[in-house]
C-alpha cells in the first residue's frame, strides 16, 4: 500500500499523521518507509537532519536501488526514513517520475508527507509525480471552512479525506465530504498530549491509541 498525505493550509496536522499511520501500520506487523517530501520529519522522529536524501537522489543520476542507501532508521525498527535531503529541486521530470515509480514498485507500506501543496513551489512537480503514482491520495485538513474552499477550486480531487477536528467546529463529516466529493476515512481529535509528543520528537515511540486507533480505516 502506497498512501501519499497532503494538505492545503500549512499546519493542518500531515506529519503527526504521516507518523501515526506508520505506527499504526507497524503495529499490524508491516515494514513501513516513511517518506518525507517536506523536510519535518526527522525533527518530528526526534532524529538528526540527514546529510542527504530524495533531492539529491533525484539531482543525480543514481539508480533507484541507490535510494535504499539514503533510508535512516527510526526508533521503531519496522518504520524507515526516506529523509528528503536538501539539494536545489531540478525540473527533471523523468527523475521524478523515476522516483515515483520505485515507491509504487515498494514491498513495504509506504507513507508519503507530501506537505503542503501551496508551500514551495519548486517541489510541486515531484509532489504530483507521487500524488498520481499512490495507491491512494489523501487530503488531512482541520474541519476548516476556508480550507474547504481550496480543495473544491485545486485540481487534485483526494480519494479520503483524514479530519483533524478541534472542539467546536461547525462542520461535521457530512458537510466536509460534500463539499470536498471524497469519504472521511479517519477522523482524529485535537490533544495536547500527540502536539507534546510531535515537539519532542517521540509521537513515533508514545503515539496513544486514541490517535492511531481512527487511522485503521484509512488504507
Ligand atoms: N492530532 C493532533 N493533536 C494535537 N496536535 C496536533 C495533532 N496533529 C498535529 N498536531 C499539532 O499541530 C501542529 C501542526 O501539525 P503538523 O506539523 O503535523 O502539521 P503539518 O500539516 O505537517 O504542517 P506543515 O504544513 O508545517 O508541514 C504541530 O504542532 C502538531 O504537534
Ligand atoms: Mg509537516
């Protein structure tokens, strides 16, 4: 299974996900790779920033069973890092679509944080190189009116939605499936103690079950 997770308003809670639908994942005995398109998951694994990664794979012209030599290990043995790395994006497109085709060839679950689709334009090409390429794409929002808004007018139309819900909001699951035309898969509550976690870079070790649990229906 090859899902890739993105939002279209910064913070909306991809990589706190991205982490608990790898733990969830794990926990059912899978090899999982995580695969960082934004550049916050070492921090949010709690691990050092790797020297190199995707954009310098991509940069080359490394073969993609270079690719395994860029994964970091976690915390977690059974979850892997494929650390985005930090070299100048390239419009490559055939890298791209080469790097996008080695994730669909995967054996192990992969989990993509695609990010933000607004944020860093220069890596937009690669972010629809592997949106296209998933088994499933998933859009992770806050039950936000004016985030709504932007899936209806983008292109990408996701096959699930994952709902971070804060105390209060007005729209429910209903409302948010009709606007956008894609099923809720999960929906996770706000707490303090996963945005704790995130910060210390132990969601990945501690993720409660009250978080990974609504994760279960969203492969
Ligand atoms: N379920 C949750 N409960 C509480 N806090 C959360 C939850 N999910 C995410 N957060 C917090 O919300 C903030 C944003 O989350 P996260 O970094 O996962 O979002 P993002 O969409 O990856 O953001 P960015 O656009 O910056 O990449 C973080 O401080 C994180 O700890
Ligand atoms: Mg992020």
């Amino acid at each position: 299974m090859f899902l890739a997770l993105w939002s279209v308003k910064g913070g909306s809670g991809v990589t706190a996900t991205a982490i608990g639908l790898a733990v969830r994942h794990a926990a059912e005995g899978e090899q999982v790779l995580l695969v960082d398109l934004c550049g916050d998951l070492p921090a949010a694994l709690g691990l050092a920033e790797p020297a190199v990664g995707i954009s310098e794979w991509i940069a080359a012209d490394a073969e993609t069973s270079a690719l395994r030599r860029l994964e970091v290990a976690t915390s977690v043995p059974a979850v892997r890092l494929l650390p985005l790395g930090s070299a100048e994006e390239t419009a490559d497109v055939h890298r791209r679509a080469l790097f996008a085709s080695a994730l669909a060839e995967e054996r192990r679950t992969v989990v993509v944080d695609v990010g933000n689709l607004h944020a860093h334009p220069a890596r937009g090409g690669l972010r629809e190189a592997v949106i296209a390429d998933a088994d499933r794409s998933l859009l992770v929002t806050r039950a936000c009116y004016l985030s709504m808004r932007r899936v209806v007018r983008h292109d990408h139309a996701p096959d699930g939605v994952v709902v971070v819900r804060e105390h209060g909001r007005a729209l429910d699951a209903g409302d948010i499936e009709r606007l956008i035309g894609a099923p809720v898969v999960a929906q996770i509550d706000i707490d303090p103690a996963v945005a704790r976690l995130v910060d210390a870079g132990l969601l990945v070790n501690r993720a409660p079950r009250t978080f990974t649990k609504p994760l279960g229906r969203v492969a």
